[in-house]
C-alpha cells in the first residue's frame, strides 16, 4: 500500500499501538498551572502558561496522529477524526451545562448575566470570538463568567477543523515533498506573532490578543512543527536496529536534546513565577516562551532517545499521579472554573482562599466521576454504542426507573438552563452601578448648567451678585462644609463614575472627569493636558488603583504636571485578593505621600471599606470593587475628609 505521508519507518516496521510515555503527565504539569493560577494567582502570578503547554501538546499530538494515519493506511480519514473529537470534546461539555445551568438559576443574579452569549459560543467552539467581538467587559475579570475558560477550547477546537485539511492538501499536493509543509508553520508561526505585537502597539485591547485564534496560534503550530521534524514519534520502528538506521539516538545531538529537555522541564514552575501575566511582553512572548520550553520537554520524551536520561524523563512524567491527572486533565480544566465562579458568587469575591481547596477536592471529585462514567464509555464506544450499552443495563428489574429518572433530570437541566438565559440581568450590579451614575451625575451637570443659565439671564446686577456669590469660597464652603468645592478636581475610573453623584451632592462646584477601566497609564495623559491648560485646581484627587498596577514614576509625573502650590489627593483601592495589583498599588501610593507630606494625602478607602465590612454588609456589589449605595456614601465621606485636609 502506498502511503500518503512516507517516512524512513515503514508500515512494516512500525509499532502501531505506541503511547508516548509522558505526556499525560506534561498534560497535569499544565493543568495543575492553570488551577493554581486561578484558584491561588500570588502563588503562580503566571500560571496561565498552562494553556499554552496544552496547545503544544495539542498540536503535537493531532498533527502525529494525522501523520500516523497517511503513513499506516494510505489515508486520513477526516470524518473519522472529526466523530473521535467529538466524542472526546462534547460529552463533558454537554455534562457541564446540564449542571451549570440550573446552578446558575438557583443562584440568579449576576452569575447569569450574558449566559445566553456563553452557551452560544460553547455550543460553536467560538467562545474566543464572541467575547472579542462582545467588546470582552472588563467588569469579567471582577464579576466572572461561567464559560471563560471554554476560549481555550476553542481556539483548539477551530485548529482541529482547519489543520486536518491543510495536511490532507500538503499531502496530495506536495507528494513525496509533503515536509516543506513546515515552512508553512514557521511562517505562521512569525506571522501570529508579528499580528499580536502590532494590535498591542496599535493599542489593541489585550484580551483581543489573548484570546484571538490568529494571535495565540504559535503554541498550537509549534508542537505541529516537531511532529513533522520527526513524523514516525507515535508509529516508532519494533526493533532497534531500524531505530538506529533511522536516527541518531546517541551523540552531540542527542545530548544536547537531553540537556534541553531536563532543563526546559524544571524551568517550567519558576518560569510561571517569574513572568506573571501583567510583566511588559508577557502576551505574546512570554507566552511563546512558555511554549518553546514545553516543546523542550516533549522533545526530549521522543522515541528515538534512547539515553538513560531521557528515559528517566519519560519514567518521572509517566509517575502514575501524574498520568493519573493528566488523563483526567480534560475534565480538571473544565470544571474547576465554573465552580470556582459559583464560589464568588455564593460567598463573595473576597472569601477565604481555604474556600478554594473545597473547590479544587470538588473539582477532583467531579472529573473522575465525569472521567469514568462519560468521557471513557463514550470515547470507547462511541454516542450510539453508549447509548445501547446504557439502555440495556436500565432494563434490568432493579434499574427500571433510571431511564425515565435520567431523562427527566436532562430536560429539566435543559429547561432550567433556557430559564436562566430568558431570565438573565442585562448588566451585572457592578456596571448597573456605573451606569446609574453616569445617569445621575449628567443630570445634576444638567441642573447646574440650567441654574447657571437662568443666573445669567437675570438682571446683570442680580446675576452678577450671584455669581460673585457662586464663586467665593465663603459660598462653597457654606454648601459643603469644611470643603471649597471649586477648588476641586477629580479624575478616577469606574468607581468614581459610580460615586460621581454623591460627590456632587456633596462637592457641587467640583470638577470630575472618570470613565470606566481607567488605568493610571490612561490617566496621565489626561491628567498632563489638564495641567497644560490651567484646568487643575487647588486640590486634584486621583483614584485609579482599581484597575492599574501604579509603576515607580508614575505619581511623580502627576505631581509634576500640577501647578506648583496645589495639593494632591490619592485615593487607595480596595478588591478582592485576585486583584494583586492594588495591594501593590495601595503600597505605592502611601510610600509616595511619605516621600511628599508636604503636598500628598491619602484618601485610605482601602482601610475604611475594609473596617467597615467587619460589622456591615450590602456596602460593595459581587465583584467586591464597587460600591452600592451605602458604600458610595462611605466612599464620599472618605474623599471629602481627605479633601478638607489638603485645604486647611
């Protein structure tokens, strides 16, 4: 039989039930990354590499599998591979929803909020490009999704349609020159990179770059690459003599191989430490990097490494836990995020981090259960043989009542789910927040702006008496207290936007300019221009640290583009621990106001709010950032006391 993708291993030759030692327990290194990451993010500030070790893995695996299949049989069956995906991909999917949905109607609220948009891309595998395309809220981060996770899938899952064609092309139209497909690859390769390094200088959102399939497709195409360089890696010779026509399992190479593959493996955790997701470069290329030392590893478990050391390799990743997660690894990365997400909303965004060890026990529990009774039945025998199989054992006198149980439980899941959809908020309690703010502080603008008008249409003398009055500080003061209010200005990001109408309420002739996912990056140009054209008073209040790690420079460059005699009033943040960067930030904040006590206060929101959640509740919304109404007027209060301070 001719085969379409030939090598120097024949048919004959090979051993056709080779397994890869190791690389399910490569696939729990990943796995195990990604749970940490999302479960404890100060341990593994970078454990979202676990993803991108999955995607080699992936690209590796299906593209060895495909040339297996043309090398053994002539033939690549496409039907045959897409049915084999499906019956691994869909069955804990379907499981998945099934649960997740009633859960998330008896919780209500804010879990189901664009629920109908996360099916809808979890039933197309392309969750990536939905959220792309939805604009990718940034109040996800803080008030998370159910089906965030399912992004990953897809992008695997569009490669898994497209690559088996472009192989099965290379493969008729190149012939016996099928391996001068790897151009192709390495041009795709500097292409997804280049494309994800000029979105992000062209000032891309860089959820756009994570989650597009174009810019994170390196990973994937990498491990496809080290299947062609070596096609025969899961078809490998029976005897070792053809091993050693056919390679060169000793020498320079090989040890340079083994050195890199040790290396590459023990690099993996520190690397994952070392690079978190909010260092300069980390996406893409801190991914790519992570990438390139998962392909370290892999190559080194190859079948023509034959020295002791790669041997040990295989044997450590094939240690019997390891395999034990990897094979369940699958199910492990499905589920521990929606239930994770269950967490925050039953007991808050900033519940004890103990709270997630029940959850990764849960997660652990629910894999194996989903690992053994229907992902396994399933790839085994496929939907109907699992079907027929399930049928016959229901039939017998003691079960008679699971099928109808089964049943109904399923349409009573589906139903629920519909449910929960139809029912779904429009926004969650964090951005209703914003947007009654936005609201209500255009119309008392609106009110000032008409009392303003009607001052001025008055007799001159009248008008003149009461805008004199308007502006003195005496005036101000008598409106707001120990506060002038026209002395002040505030820039801030969503919380502020929130607040803006307490603040009025309080501070009617001050200045505010906020907006939402407001970084102190966004905010110094602002915050320049403003000192440029006079627009900054007396006393300029800055609360960006919600959304933004504050780097050494920064307030300093706020400091200087304020006019010389005014003071500087920094707001600390408050969120939940996730949020790494406010501590980080809140620390900054208070070593600048000690460097600068002459001219910086501190509004401490981050002390106050934090005190006040001991003995009150209802004060944040569920993403543990924003303030509900009693919370804004806490916040208020904070901001004016601070204010009253840089005053006297």
């Amino acid at each position: 039989m001719k085969s379409l993708f030939t090598s120097s291993v024949r048919p004959d030759e090979a051993n056709r039930r080779y397994i890869l030692p190791g690389l399910d327990g490569l696939r729990a290194i990943a796995v195990l990354l990604v749970m940490v990451y999302h479960f404890w993010p100060t341990v593994l500030p970078g454990g979202m590499i676990g993803v991108d070790i999955f995607f080699v893995i992936s690209g590796f695996l299906i593209t060895s599998l495909l040339l297996r299949e043309g090398a053994l049989t002539g033939k690549i069956a496409l039907g045959n591979f897409w049915i084999r995906r499906a019956r691994r991909l869909l069955p804990a999917i379907t499981l998945l929803i099934l649960v997740m949905g009633p859960v998330s109607l008896l919780i209500g609220g804010d879990i189901q909020v664009n629920l109908g948009r996360q099916l809808a891309g979890a039933a197309t595998f392309s969750s990536n490009w939905i959220s792309i395309f939805a604009g990718n809220d940034y109040f996800a981060q803080t008030s998370p999704e159910l089906f965030t996770n399912f992004w990953s899938l897809a992008v695997e899952e569009q490669f898994y349609v497209v690559w088996p064609l472009l192989i099965v092309g290379a493969g008729v139209l190149l012939r016996r020159s099928w391996r001068r497909f790897s151009v192709v690859m390495v041009l795709g390769i500097i292409a997804s990179l280049s494309v994800a390094t000029a979105l992000l200088m062209s000032g891309a959102p860089i959820s756009r770059v994570y989650y597009g399939t174009d810019t994170h497709l390196y990973g994937l195409l990498l491990g496809a690459l080290l299947a062609f360089a070596r096609p025969w890696s899961l078809y490998p010779p029976l005897q070792q003599s053809v091993l050693y026509r056919v390679a060169q399992p000793f020498g320079l190479v090989a040890f340079a191989r083994v050195m890199i593959s040790w290396i590459s493996l023990f690099a993996l955790i520190p690397y994952a430490i070392l690079v978190p997701e909010s260092a300069p470069g980390a996406i893409p290329w801190g991914l790519f990097g992570a990438s390139l030392l998962a392909l370290g590893v892999i190559q080194g478990m190859l079948p023509d490494m034959l020295a002791g050391a790669s041997e040990m390799l295989r044997r450590l990743l094939n240690f019997a836990p390891l395999r034990w997660v990897g094979e369940r690894s699958y199910g492990l990365y499905l589920w521990h995020w929606p239930l994770a997400v269950v967490m925050h909303y039953l007991l808050g965004a900033d519940r004890s981090p103990l709270v997630n060890v029940g959850v990764l026990v849960a997660t652990f529990a629910i894999a194996e259960m989903s690992y053994r009774w229907v992902e396994t039945p399933i790839r085994r025998y496929g939907f109907r043989g699992s079907a027929n199989r399930a049928v016959a054992a229901f039939q017998s006198s003691r079960t008679k009542f699971l099928p109808v149980s089964v049943a109904l439980a399923a349409v009573v899941a589906a139903a629920s789910t519909g449910l929960a959809v139809h029912t779904a908020p429009a926004m969650t309690t964090a951005q209703q927040s914003v947007e009654d703010g936005k609201r209500a502080a255009a119309e008392r603008l609106k009110a000032r702006q008409e009392a303003q008008a009607a001052s001025a249409s008055a007799s001159p003398s009248a008008a003149g008496k009461d805008a004199k009055a308007s502006a003195s500080p005496s005036a101000s003061k008598a409106a707001t207290g120990s506060v002038d209010s026209s002395k002040v200005t505030i820039v801030g990001d969503s919380i502020v936007v929130a607040v803006s109408p307490e603040l009025y309420d309080k501070m009617p002739e001050a200045s505010i300019d906020a907006a939402e996912a407001r970084t102190i990056a966004k905010a110094l140009p602002i915050i320049k221009s403003m000192g440029a054209n006079g627009q900054i008073r007396k006393t300029f209040v800055l609360s960006v640290t919600a959304n933004s790690t504050i780097l050494d420079g920064q307030l300093d460059e706020v400091l200087a583009a304020m006019p010389a005699d005014s003071k500087l009033v920094l707001v600390t943040g408050y969120g939940p621990r996730n949020l790494t960067w406010i501590d980080y930030s809140n620390g900054k904040i208070r070593e600048f106001a000690a460097q600068h006590s002459d001219r910086v206060i501190i509004a401490d929101w981050n002390s106050t709010i934090r005190q006040a959640l001991q003995t009150q509740s209802g004060l944040l919304s569920s993403d543990g950032v924003h303030p509900e109404a009693a919370g804004q007027e806490l916040y208020a209060q904070v901001l004016m006391e601070a204010i009253a301070k840089a005053q006297k």
